[in-house]
C-alpha cells in the first residue's frame, strides 16, 4: 500500500525521545486479554504535548534521509500522523518499537496535521499475528487508513481493533472476525444503516424476505431489476446480532460487506482485500 503525504517543513530540534525497545523474540508474552476501556473524554493537551497515549502502528514509509512519517490508530486521538527522527538510522531502537500489530504507548508534540514523536514504549500483552491472520491484520490497517479520517477519535472502534487482533491471534476463525470489524467500523464512523428496519417505511425486516440494502439509506424489499447483492432478512438480522454461525449468513454477508465497503472507500481498491480474496475467499 502507497501513500503520497504533503509533508510541511519541521523544526530543527525537537524534544528528546523516550524509547522502550521490544523484548526479544523468546521472551514469553504477557497474559492476552483485551483491555477493558470505557469510552473516556479526551485528554487535554498542554503546549500541543501528548504522553502514554494507547496506540498502534498502521503504516509507516520514510521521510527525508533518516526519518519515518508513522500513520498510527490512537485510543483517545483517532488516526494520526508523527514524524519518528531518525527511526531509519541502523542502530535506532525506534526500529524495533514501530511496529504493526504491537500494543504502544506514545507521546508526541505538536498541534499541525504532522506531529512530532517524542516517545514509544512497548506494552506488550499480545500475542503475535502469523500467516493468514498477519494478512488479516493488514487488511484491518488497510480500512483504517483509507475510511478514517484524520484526528477523529473512536474510543469504541480502537478496543474493537484490539479485540479483533486477539482473535484472530487466537486463530478465531477470520471470515466472522473480519465480518464482525467491519460492520463495527461503519457503526462507529457513521455510515452502517440499522439493518433491522426497512428504509422508508420503518417496518421490521422479516427473516423470510429477500432485501438489498442501500449504502446510503439501508434495506428495503429487492426487486427483480436490482443489481445489487440479495440478501435474506435473516442474514440481515444475524448480521445486526453478530450471528454468524448459519453458512448462508457468513456467505452473504460477505458479499453486502464487500458492497457496502466498495461504496464507501468511493472506487478506491483495497490490496490486501484482493490478496485474501485469491487465497481464502474471506
């Protein structure tokens, strides 16, 4: 995944940073459980300086001759972008601390669109993503970075992101985890029509009809003419439940997800959707 940043001019100098390396690869992990986090108020920032913040990486690509430019998912900050000084010099510990899918705390300055990092220190208490769920992985930054927009906060969806992580580091299986993410992230930014109730007329969806579902208003009763995905009420109502044990309900809720997303990232492709798609139909 590419992406092109106009990046402003930036401070000689900046506050000195504060590194917590990564333990090494034998080092057992802590305890995984996701993190029990109640939506809070966000934080007050003093001088535009913000510490100990939760966060994750979800990109990074460089910046200048020794810098990165890092796109991270903050609890109480939403998607966000710093500059790490230095962090592609050989014998930077920063090397070792950005990385996806690790839980950081960190602190940056700065109230302009491109902040400055000032420290990151490794939480830990997650178990590492392999083979199809680390694609997995990729594909939920791919979301993030291209349906989120900058500095819009989303205390819910970040414990989401968490969750999602642990399951699919726990080898739950990936078509319900990522079914279940994806319509917590169109909840949470606004977008996901109540599946439960027809467009319009308000009348409750019956499991036995068949509906489509418009991106922008939600579902009413198919017609013969339409192009878009069919699908059952009771996949509707399973979907709205986060039941996903019925194979038809995993097969089309598939579909109307991958509609529904198409819609919203407005012709822009996904590449790890199109990976997983040849490898595992998810």
């Amino acid at each position: 995944m590419s992406m092109s940043t106009t990046t402003p001019a930036l401070p000689d100098s900046a506050p000195a940073l504060v590194v917590t390396p990564v333990p090494e690869a034998n080092t057992p992990p802590a305890t995984l459980s996701a993190p029990a986090a109640p939506r809070r108020s966000r934080p007050p920032q003093r001088d535009g300086k913000v510490n100990g913040q939760p966060a994750f990486v979800l990109h990074s690509y460089p910046h200048k001759e020794t810098s990165l430019i890092v796109d991270v998912f903050t609890r109480d900050y939403g998607r966000i972008a710093l500059v790490a000084k230095g962090a592609k010099r050989p014998h930077s510990q920063l090397r070792g601390v950005l990385q996806t899918f690790q839980p950081l705390q960190a602190g940056w300055t700065g109230k302009s669109e491109l902040r400055i990092l000032t420290g990151a220190e490794w939480v830990g208490g997650m178990l590492p993503l392999e083979k199809t769920a680390l694609l997995c992985g990729f594909y939920l930054n791919e979301l993030l970075v291209k349906l989120l927009a900058r500095d819009d906060a989303h205390p819910v969806l970040f414990d989401h992101y968490v969750a999602t992580l642990n399951q699919l580091a726990h080898n739950e299986p990936a078509p319900i985890v990522l079914r279940k993410f994806e319509r917590a992230l169109l909840k949470e930014t606004g977008v996901a029509a109540d599946l439960t109730r027809c467009t319009g007329t308000r009348q409750a969806v019956d499991a036995g009809q068949v509906y489509v579902v418009d991106p922008e208003r939600g579902p009413r009763p198919a017609r013969a003419s339409d192009a878009w995905p069919k699908i059952t009420g009771k996949t509707l109502l399973d979907m709205e439940s986060e039941d996903y044990g019925d194979a038809a309900t995993q097969a089309q809720s598939k579909l109307l997800m991958r509609f529904l997303l198409a819609h919203q990232l407005g012709g822009a492709t996904l590449n790890t959707r199109q990976i997983l798609i040849d490898l595992m139909q998810l």
